[in-house]
C-alpha cells in the first residue's frame, strides 16, 4: 500500500510504513498500529486517507527493523537554528474594544476583549 499525502490526497511514491503499538502474541490476528489504515472508498478521497488501497487478505509485510530490535528516530538541534521575535501591535481604537499592552524584558504582549 502506498502512503498519500493526507493533504493533497496525492498518492507518493514510498509504501506506507506503520508502527506497532504493543506487543502481539505469534499468530495475533488484530494488530494495533500507527497510522491507522484509512483507504479510499471506491476510488474517492476519503478525509484522514493514509493509503491508497485496503491491504488484500495474506498479504505480505516486510519489517522495517529485525525481530526484537529497537528503532530509534532522534532529533537534533543547532544553538543557533531556532529563533522568536516579536513586534509591538498596534492598539485598536473605538469603544467597542478593550485593549492592553504591556513590554516585559523587551518582549511586547497584547491583550484584547
């Protein structure tokens, strides 16, 4: 089955890979993954689609890791590769809305009701 851009319901051109969520006993017959299988339904884009067709009975799956082996999927960050800023909006006038602002440690925040 091949994974769809859960946007643009696009088909692309990678299978679908899913995580096991626990362990199965040999020979279980319902397996709780991630993402769920989401298929389209007679040939339509369905909302939530993550594949592009129901898998057919006994059909065979490959393993991304061995048996008993774990997988890791780590992230890493650079010191300088996030940043925030923060502009002084301005402040509405009218009776209609109240407003506030206030600036604290050069940082400017704006409160309406």
């Amino acid at each position: 089955m091949y994974a769809v851009n859960r946007v643009t319901k696009a088909t692309q051109a990678k299978l679908r890979q899913f995580v096991v969520l626990e362990a199965e006993a040999a020979g279980a017959t319902d397996i709780e993954i991630y993402p769920a299988l989401t298929p389209a339904v007679d040939g339509s884009s369905v909302q939530y689609q993550t594949v592009t067709d129901s898998p057919a009975n006994g059909a065979n799956m490959t393993m991304a890791t061995k048996s008993g082996e774990i997988y890791y999927k780590n992230l890493a960050y650079v010191q300088k590769g996030c940043n925030s800023a923060t502009a002084d909006l301005v402040m509405p006038t009218g009776a209609v809305v109240e407003c506030a602002r206030a600036n604290y440690d050069g940082i400017s925040m704006r409160i309406l009701n």
